[in-house]
C-alpha cells in the first residue's frame, strides 16, 4: 500500500502541477532591401520614433559589411563573423563573401540564439544585408528567418525601395519584379516602403500621380511611356510580360516614408504593426483610431499618399497642348 501510495504521488503531484505557460511573443521587424535604400538610417529612425511611443526597443546588426552603426547595437554579427576577415582568409570578393558569412551565421544558430535570449519583453529590429540574391535567390536569410518563426519571433519584412525609381518606367518594372520574388522568397507578412521620398522626384518627374506607383495600378500606361524610348521599344513584349506577372499575383504596393516626419513614419508603423499582429496584441492601450486603422486601412493609406503627393511632389498644371503633345 505504501509502495502504490508512493508510486501515485508523483502522478498526483505533476496532475495538481499548473502546466507550463506558453512562451511569451516577441515582436519585430526585419529589415531589407538593396544597398543605399537607407536600411541603416531607417533602423536609427524607427529606435527613436518607437523609444519616444515607450516601447522597449532592440536593434540587431545582421551585417557582416556594416561598419560604424549609428545606432545603439544590442546584438551585432560582427562579434561571430566579419566580412573583411572572410575576405582576406577565403580570398573571396563582397558578394561571395557575405553569402558565406551568412551561411556562417546560419550554420552558427545557437550564437544568435544565446544573444536574443537576453532580451525579453522588446521589440526587435533586424537590420539585415543589401545584397539582393540573399533575398530572391539564396536559402540562408530564410531559413534563418524561419528558425526565429520557431523560436516564437513575430515577424514582418520591410523591405526598402528607393522612391526615385519611379521617375524611371524601366526600374520601376524592375524594382516592382524585385520586390515580387523577394515577398515570395522569403515568406513573411510584407511590407514594401518607398524611402526618401523628400527625394522622388530627383532624378527626373513622375508621368503619374503617386497612388499609381504606391498601389501599382494599369501598367499597361507605364509600358506606353517605355514604347516611346527608341530602346526600349524593341523590348516591348517582355516588359509587357513582366508586368503581366506582377498585376497577376497582386501583391505587390508600396508604403511613402520620409524618415524625418513624424506623419510618415506612423503611416509605415501602423501598417507593419498590422502585417506582424502587434496591433492585435494586448502590450499597448489600444485607441479608437488604432481600431479603426486596422479596419478600414486602405481608406487612410489612400489619404496618407495624397498628402505625402502633396509635401513632395512637384504639381503642374499642363495646358491642352502640352497633354496632346504627350499623347
């Protein structure tokens, strides 16, 4: 009898036991996009913007290549892996250099690991590498995306673009591929954000108005601007293809930011709190215009745009003739 007694105490013992709570979400962003798309400069931006909303925040450098951080680093990849030392020890060039560092850091998960479980009840910003086969070709960026899916990391990609790229119609096409195979290459909720845009227009004039860039609209008047450069003409059908994929998927549409305003960056907030499930969450008081920003958000992106079109972009007034010339 005192045997069974003491064989049923650890089965009482463990069924009296409270189970284990869950482990707890942390949520971030991850932030990508090509060299000189201002990746750095947005991470110190959206520190302080969020520092200032009182939100604890934790920046990660996942840039071997990144020297001279401006902001306050909590975790930094250099620490394991340095692209000038895969340089001179592999003799390999920039390119060939961060893939392997960033196979290196896939490869050396428990480091990273060890360094985020410092840090509990924060809001992550991964800044991450500008090459862009790291995002559209390459497997180590996402999986090691995904291994932080599993250790309870909610994220979103930002993915940066510059906004003066649509006053070419060539890059425009090419930035909206891009920006197409990287959402589905490294499958998280997506964010596309046309940065600096204090300078859209300059390196040359927008043919349309900004909510056709930022909502990708009929490309088919795009190619019409493309037909009329004589080299371009002869490229005609494959542009027309491309575009073709990019209105077929639907998925691509670009977020204005300026950096320095206040405006512009609650607009982009707003909108990745929305595609990683923050705002869903219960770690802020949640407001009446939070709630409704999240319901009915394409009727204030579409307000947002028409004001940022408003401080950036140049408005002229053509007269009939210019219009029947451009026709």
């Amino acid at each position: 009898m005192a045997s069974q007694a003491a064989a049923s105490s650890p089965a009482s013992a463990s069924s009296s036991a409270p189970a284990s709570s869950s482990p707890s979400l942390r949520f971030g962003q991850v932030v990508i996009g090509p060299p000189g798309s201002g990746k750095t400069t947005y991470c110190l931006g959206m520190q302080d913007f969020l520092s200032q909303l009182g939100r604890k925040v934790v920046v990660v450098n996942l840039d071997p290549a990144n020297e001279g951080l401006p902001y306050k680093c909590a975790v930094d990849v250099s620490e394991l892996v340095t692209l000038d030392d895969v340089m001179d020890g592999l003799k390999l060039g920039p390119n060939g250099g961060l893939l392997y560092c960033m196979d290196y850091l896939e490869a050396n998960l428990d480091w990273l690991e060890g360094k985020l479980s410092q840090y509990s009840d924060c809001y992550f910003l991964f800044d991450c590498p500008g090459q862009v086969e790291l995002y559209t070709h390459q497997s180590s960026v996402k999986n090691i995306f995904s291994q932080l899916s599993k250790w309870h990391f909610r994220l979103a990609s930002v993915h940066l673009v510059d906004s003066h790229y649509c006053a070419d119609p060539a890059k425009f096409i090419s930035v909206l591929c891009t920006s197409l195979s990287t959402m589905l290459h490294v499958e998280l909720p997506h964010v596309n954000v046309l940065s600096k845009m204090d300078l859209i227009e300059r390196f040359g004039k927008l043919a349309f108005n900004l909510d056709f860039y930022t909502e990708v609209m009929d490309l088919h008047y795009l190619l019409d601007h493309l037909a009329a450069d004589p080299f371009f003409k002869k490229f005609h059908q494959l542009n027309l293809k491309l575009a073709e994929v990019v209105q077929d998927y639907g998925l691509v549409s670009f977020v204005p930011l300026n950096v320095q305003d206040k405006e512009s960056m609650t607009q982009v907030l707003r909108t990745v709190d929305k595609a990683n499930g923050y705002c869903f969450g219960d770690l802020e008081e949640r407001n009446l215009q939070t709630m409704m920003s999240a319901a009915v958000g394409a009727d204030f992106q579409f307000n947002s745009t028409l004001g940022v079109q408003e401080r950036y972009v140049e408005t002229r007034e053509s007269t009939v003739e210019e219009e029947m010339m451009d026709l």
